[in-house]
C-alpha cells in the first residue's frame, strides 16, 4: 500500500482540498465582513442592526457544528469523496442563493444551510490529504491546504471594500461549483477503501469517541487546543473599532488590522509546517508558535492601553496562530480510520463555533468583576491560552505516526 501514497504534496488531492479550504474560509470571513452593509440594504438600523447580525453569526456557526457532526458521520461510514462533493455543493448553491435575499429570515435559514456545508470542508480535506500522502510527507500537503485556506480568507479581506456583497457572494457561490470538476477526479484513499468491510456501527459513531475515557479526553483536548485562534480572530480582531474607540487609538481601520492577521496565519501556516517536518514533531512546533502568539497578545493589550496602532501586533498574533496547519494535522493524526473525518470536522468545526461561548463569556467577565472590554479579554484570554499550553502537553506526539489503525 505504502508504493500507492504520494510522495509529493503537489497532487490532485492537495490541490483538491486546499481549493476546497480557500473557498471555505474566503466565504466564512466574506460574511463577516458584509454581514453590517447587508443588513443596511435590507432595512435595518441601530440595535435592531447589530442584534440581527449577531444572530446571524450564530445561526451559521450553529449550522457548522450541526454539520460537523452530520458530514463527519458520512465521511467515515459512505466515504470522504462524498463529503467533499456534498459540502462544496451545498455551500456553493447556498452562496449564490445569498445573492439574492431580500429579508432576514431566508437570510438566516441560507446562513445555516452554508454553515453546515463549510463543516465539511476542512476535517474530510484534511483526512482524505492525511490518507493519501507517505508517512513522511503527508505534513507538507497538509501545509498547502491550510495555506490556501489562510489566503481564501485574506482575499475576503481585500475585495471586502471593492465588490457589493450581492455580486461576492454570488462569486463565491460559483467558485465552488467550479471546483466541482476537479472533485469528480480525486479518489478515495486507499487507507479507506481497506476499511470498507467495517461494520456500520464502528464507523462515524460520535458516541465511540467518548466511550474511552483517554479517547475522549483527547478529542476534547484538540478542540481547546485550537480555540485560541478564533478568540484572536473572533475577539481581539473583530472587536478592534469598539477598542479604538474606547482607547483613543486613532486611523484603525477593521479591514487592515483583519488582513495584516490573515497573512501572519499564512505565513505561520507554512513556517509552523516546514518547521514540522524538518524538526520531525508536531508538538514542540505547536507550543513554540502558541507562545509567539502568547507574546503578541501582551503587546496587543500594552498597545491597547497605551493607545497606540494595533496592525503590527495584528500581524504577529496572526503568525503564532499560524499553527493552525500543523494543528490540523495532529488531529487527523490522533483518530483511527473509522472516526478519522468524524473526529477532524467536529473539532475543527467546534474550535470555530467557540466564538458563541467566548462572547457571553467575557461579557459576563465585565459585568460581574466590574472591569473594562481590555481587562475583560485578558481574563478570556488567560483562561483560553492556559487550556490550549495544558491540552498540548498532555497530547502525545503524532509524527510519523502510521495512520492505517482502527478506533476499538
């Protein structure tokens, strides 16, 4: 089996996956961005604006963590080619169905239907590359993905002030159906189609995951392991005009403190996975770019209180939370075949949804310690980044680890 798996990471699989992930992320950020000037042309102002918009948000990271589960059950029972083609096709028809909305609640039922076809997007891009790639290079295809992601999402940015939300989402919605094409091409992989014979039962049961104490504490580990990305995007990034307003920082500007983050996670994406695979682990590279990201976060918060520019501490919050590649790629690595997509979807969809609970959280933080938004933050954020150092020690290393093993 070993002469099947590809050496280079410049394959059909890869490319595959990563177009898939750029198209996932560009429009996961496109809404955040048009999400105000949407709801402007539909009407509404004031309060009644950022209610909806939240509301919004949520149904979608709703509709994700729905479809992690469901698109994470198919593609380790039916096969990860059929999440693959399932998920880009649903979110593709989803997008260009966006372009034409003309009220909030066909708007919210549409966010949903896209969120659950982004779910699958990442976990069954990552394990089908994981599957297809020789023990020692698989590191390097999983690099080229979450890069791509990582660009999907700084081209959100860019053409965020250029292209009416109508005409990008459209957009979006038939670069997916273009890529289509290529997934009819890509097959399933091999570690898979010897695992065939499994009963049903075994495979894609999100109960199997939490039947072993070690097991589950290991899946629950990844997703705390992850969730200090999306506090950096969701929080520290998303909320950056609230915090110049109320710290006198002058001339920010969201677009740029957003993609000047987006380019620090591509360049982390690649530098965090070559490091990887020269270094030969995962885990010391996780915890080196975690405290890159730790540091930054502190100048962040000093830039913060001292009302100075937040872009260059942007930039370098988005490099230590460029992990993210190699993140990916030791989940995939920590579950057997039979929850392999199950395991990688569900995290990578639950460390996103995490954003729902951070942001009660910290406003309850403020509310009941009498403390401002920065202070507020930094608490989330000491409890955030002392989960995700903890969680990352207690997982094992997963370099070099033979993927062709079963969940019992």
């Amino acid at each position: 089996m070993s002469d099947q798996l590809h050496k280079s990471p410049l394959n059909l699989a890869v490319l595959v996956a990563g177009l898939g992930f750029f198209v996932d992320a560009f429009d996961l950020f496109l809404f955040n961005i048009y999400r105000v000037p949407s709801l402007k042309e539909l009407g509404l102002s004031g309060n009644e604006l950022s209610h909806q918009g939240e509301f919004l948000l949520a149904i979608q990271m709703a509709g994700m963590m729905v479809g992690g589960i469901l698109t994470g059950i198919i593609g380790d029972k039916k096969g990860r080619k059929t999440v693959l083609f399932g998920s880009i096709l649903l979110y593709s028809v989803s997008n260009i169905a966006n372009a034409f909305v003309d009220d909030t609640i066909s708007y919210a039922i549409i966010r949903f239907l896209a969120g659950v076809g982004l779910a699958g997007e990442l976990g069954a891009g990552i394990t089908i590359v994981s599957e297809s790639m020789s023990i020692k290079n698989r590191g390097y295809g999983t690099i080229l993905v979450a890069t791509l992601g990582a660009l999907g999402a700084v081209t959100a940015g860019l053409i965020g002030n250029i292209i009416p939300w109508r005409i990008a989402f459209f957009i979006a919605g038939c670069m997916g159906l273009l890529l289509l094409i290529l997934r009819m091409k890509v097959s399933e992989p091999q570690i898979f189609r010897e695992q065939i014979h499994l009963a049903n039962h075994k495979k894609g049961n999100f109960k199997v995951l939490f039947k072993n104490r070690n097991r589950s504490i290991k899946y629950i580990a990844c997703i705390l392991m992850g969730v200090p990305i999306w506090y950096s995007v969701g929080l520290l990034i998303s909320l950056s005009p609230e915090i110049a307003q109320i710290y006198h920082i002058k001339n920010l500007q969201l677009a740029t403190c957003f993609i000047l983050f987006q380019i620090g996670i591509t360049a982390g994406d690649l530098s965090s996975g070559i490091l990887s695979q020269l270094l030969q682990t995962r885990k010391k590279v996780l915890l080196s770019f975690m405290l890159v990201a730790i540091f930054a976060t502190c100048v962040h918060f000093s830039n913060i209180r001292n009302g100075l520019s937040l872009n260059f501490t942007s930039f370098w919050m988005g490099l230590g939370c460029g992990y993210l590649s190699v993140f990916v790629t030791s989940t995939a690595e920590h579950f057997g075949t039979n929850l392999r997509v199950l395991a990688t979807a569900t995290v990578t969809n639950f460390m996103r949804g995490s954003i729902t609970l951070l942001v009660p959280f910290h406003l309850w933080i403020q509310s009941y310690f009498q403390v401002d938004l920065a202070m507020g933050l930094i608490i989330t954020g000491i409890m955030v980044w002392t989960l995700a150092i903890a969680s990352t020690l207690y997982l094992p290393e997963t370099f070099g680890k033979n993927l062709n093993f079963n969940e019992e």
